[in-house]
C-alpha cells in the first residue's frame, strides 16, 4: 500500500506546488489569466488522453457535462482570485467548508454536521485569532466561499456527467468548457505569458503540476487503496497547502493558524472515517475517475480543482 499512499501524498503536493506557480503568475497575468492557462492546458491534455466520442452524446448528456463546465470554471476562477489576496493554506482551508457540508448534508447524520461545526471553528479561528488574522483580505475571503460552494456543486455535477458519460471524455469537454467560459476575462492576461519565456515555463509547470500530474497520480491510486484511506490522506490538504504558501511564496505561518488548519484537517478525516463506517470499505472501480465518482455519504475531493 505504500506507492499508492506515496502516489496520493504526491498529488495533493502538486496540485498544491501548481497554485503556487499560479500565483508567481499573476503579476503578469492576473488571476483570470492564470486561470484559463491552467484550464486551457488541462482541457488539451485530457482531450488527447480521452478523446471523447461528443458526436454520440445525447441532449442530456450534453447539459450535464456543460453544468460541470460551469462549476468547473467558477470554482477556479474564485479560488485563484481568492489566492491572489489571502494565503494560499488559509484559502484552500476555508474551502474545504464546500464538500464537508455537502458531505454532511447527504448523509443527514448529526454526527457529521458536528464534524461540518469543528470546520467552522477552525475557520473562525482564522479570521479571529494570531498575527496572520488582521491581514487577511475579506473580498479573498469572500472569493473562497464562493468557490467553496461551487467546489460543492461540481461535486454534484460531476457525479451526474460521470454516470451520463461512461469513462473521462465528460471531464476533459467539462475543462474545455470552463475554458471557454474563462477566456473573455483571461485572454488579455494569459497572452501575456506567451510574451516571456520564463512566464511560459511557469504557465506550463502550472498547467502540469496543478491538472495533470495530480489527475494522472490519483487515478493511478484510487485503483489501489481503499476509498477512506484515499478520502484520509486527501484530508491533508490544507496542511500541505500551507505549507507550499510558506516555502514557494513566503507566507507567514503562525501557530494558531497552524493550529486552526489542523482543526479543519482534523475534521475532515472525521468526516472521512464517519462516511466509511456507514459502508463497506473497499478500492474505488477502475471506471471511477477523480471528481467524477461520488461517495454515497462520503468526502471526495476531486483533483480537477
């Protein structure tokens, strides 16, 4: 079991190394901008690795993977609007809030609204508490619950296009659409990147690092290890998050921060560990893709973020 853990942890550095170098971006691109980079790469390198039959799909087909175009696009675009003003382990920390209530609101359990509740608290204590508290940004703020909820949406309606289109040509028109959503706002900056060399690099390294390396490492090992342990090491998240902001951008780390995001962590497991008692714990299908496959009551935690 180790090389899938290894491949898990792997994953959720990269996506979080990808964020990153998006945010080394943004001087030049803005965050739309590095938004539709990181969109537009993925949505051409999942096309190639799935090319989807389209001209088969039916009408409903269509619509179910158009509305994960949709969540897909609104959910980067906040996130990376978000980490352009508040700190990268602070942001996707708050975001998280987004599938442990839809988590909890699935499985209707007391039990799992109280593990929803420790979030909150760990979220509060962010805003509330330590040093990093009074510079934190209350528009970023706002950008990351809103790509909390549609973290919770695409969610939803990426388990519906995964059903509707067997396999993963849903999720690579899915990227091309959000693509296509995000260029009027992010062509003038993306183009940019293709000004400078370096900028490139770091446009591509986004790209790989945040779409493809994590997608291809997941769903090598959602074929290998049970879902609550896939759903457990996922769970850290915030926490290396935080850590990526503190290395690659020099973002203040504080212990009461680190503590709040340790609650949030906490939780999150809980959540996990709740979920797998209420249902056999055995590995995911071959078929079942990052993001598309949604646990009856569970946590996923999709790598197309």
């Amino acid at each position: 079991m180790r090389t899938p853990v290894l491949m898990v942890l792997g994953s959720c550095a990269s996506l979080q190394i990808g964020a990153a170098l998006a945010a080394h971006l943004f001087p030049a691109t803005g965050s739309a901008g590095a938004t539709l980079l990181r969109l537009g790469l993925a949505a051409i390198v999942l096309l190639l690795i799935a090319r989807p039959a389209v001209r088969a799909w039916r009408r409903d087909q269509w619509r179910e993977v158009v509305l994960l175009g949709v969540s897909l696009a609104a959910m980067n675009g906040f996130f990376y609007a978000a980490i352009a003003r508040i700190p990268l382990g602070i942001a996707v920390t708050i975001e998280f809030l987004g599938p442990l209530t839809l988590a909890a609101v699935l499985s209707r359990r007391g039990r799992d609204f109280l593990w929803v509740a420790l979030a909150a608290l760990g979220v509060l204590a962010l805003g509330w508490t330590g040093p990093d508290a009074a510079g934190l940004d209350p528009v970023g703020v706002l950008y990351v619950l809103i790509a909390a909820i549609f973290w919770a949406l695409y969610i939803l309606a990426g388990t519906r296009a995964g059903a509707a289109v067997p396999g993963h040509g849903g999720l690579a028109v899915a990227m091309t659409v959000a693509a296509l959503l995000v260029l009027p706002g992010g062509l003038s900056g993306a183009a940019t990147a293709f000004t400078s060399p370096s900028l490139l690099l770091l446009a591509l390294g986004t790209g790989l690092l945040a779409s493809v390396i994590p997608y291809t490492l997941e769903m090598a090992a959602l074929r290998r290890l049970p879902q609550a342990v896939f759903g457990i090491l996922l769970s850290l998240e915030p926490a290396v998050a935080a850590l990526a902001g503190w290395l690659l951008l020099s973002q203040p780390l504080s212990l009461t921060t680190a503590a709040a995001i340790a609650v949030v962590v906490l939780a999150s497991i809980g959540s996990t560990l709740s979920a797998a008692r209420r249902r056999p714990t055995q590995p995911l299908p071959l078929e079942a893709s990052a993001g598309q496959h949604l646990p009856d009551d569970g946590l996923p935690i999709p790598s197309a973020r």
